[in-house]
C-alpha cells in the first residue's frame, strides 16, 4: 500500500474513535450530573469544526473512561 493510503485510512481512525470518546464523555456527564448538564452532544460536523476547550474535556473523560474501563477488564481477568 502506498503511504498517502495508510495516512488517509489513519486519520478515518483518528476521527471516527475521537468522536467517539467525545460522545462516552457526554454521556458520562449527562449520567453523572442526573441530566444537569446543559451541554448539546454536537454531531459529527460540527465536533470536527469545533476546538472548543470544553470539547477538548470532554473528550479526555471518555477517553479516561475506556483506559479505566481496560485496566479494570484486565484486573479481573488476572
């Protein structure tokens, strides 16, 4: 495969996991919260348009949230 095919299938990875850890860490707010949180979960579009900062958290929890969830699941398999 050429590199400029590799680069291109990585950043469809890239996209499509960062949103979704953007959406877990939405969710995780909306349930931790009780539905306090007044947040709109964007869609795709416009998450990619948008380098907000309170994305940019957002997107950490989720990601934290699976690397938990990982460690957990290994955890308990040992």
């Amino acid at each position: 495969m050429s590199i400029a095919f590799e680069i291109f299938i990585w950043l469809i990875i890239e996209t499509g996991l960062s949103f979704l850890f953007y959406s877990t860490g939405w969710l995780l707010l909306k349930v931790v919260t009780l539905g306090r949180y007044k947040g709109e979960l964007k869609d795709f579009a416009s998450y990619r348009a948008s380098k907000a900062r309170k994305v940019d958290l957002i997107f950490l929890l989720g990601f934290c949230f699976y690397v938990v969830l990982i460690i957990f699941m290994a955890y308990l398999s040992y």
